[in-house]
C-alpha cells in the first residue's frame, strides 16, 4: 500500500499533548496504525506522555531537538530514531532555529 503524504493537509495542533507552541502534522490512519510526517517549530513541543496502551517509533529527517525519556534527555539530529515502548514516557522538544521535521509510526494495540 503507498499513500500520498503531499496530498494530505497539514494539520495544525495547539498545544499537543499539553506542549508548547503547536505541531504541524500530515497523517494516515488505517484503524491498526498512525503513520505521521510531524513539523515542530522552534520553541516548540510536543508534552511529556506516557504510552499505556502503545509504542513509537520517531524518525528524524531534518533539524534537531531532544527527547526526555523516562527522565533522560537524549539528543535528536537527521537520521535519528527514538523508540518509547509501550509504559514508558516521552516529551519532544525543538531547540534550534530549523524545524524538527519527523516521521513517526504508532501501533493501535
């Protein structure tokens, strides 16, 4: 299966997950799985979450930022991939002037 991601809209979320600023967002979903290309603004973030019933697998492409995991800072540049398992929790934050752009994929169960 291929889908188009330049034929999504970019959604605009405020706040996500109680973060800073707004992410911007082009999403698939299939009802199994969240397949998304997220853009973060400097300054901005997504909030600290735990996943209880999921994962996440984060893929950057371009810019660079940070996670908190599980209380650990870890740092995020092009090429990078960050894993949260299920019960564990996460925060992304974009710290540079670029935008954190990412592809990330979450598992429904």
């Amino acid at each position: 299966m291929i889908f188009e991601y330049d034929e999504n809209n970019l959604e605009k979320f405020e706040n996500f997950k109680g973060g800073e600023k707004y992410i911007g967002a082009k999403m698939y979903f299939d009802g199994l799985n969240r397949f998304m290309i997220g853009h973060i603004p400097y300054g901005g973030s997504v909030g600290e979450h735990v996943h209880e019933t999921n994962s996440e697998v984060i893929y950057v492409i371009s810019g660079n930022g940070y996670v908190i995991y599980d209380g650990q800072r870890e740092e995020l540049h092009k090429g990078s991939v960050h894993y949260c398992p299920k019960g564990h929790k996460h925060t992304m934050v974009n710290d540079h002037e670029e935008d954190l752009v990412y592809f990330a994929v979450v598992p429904e169960q």
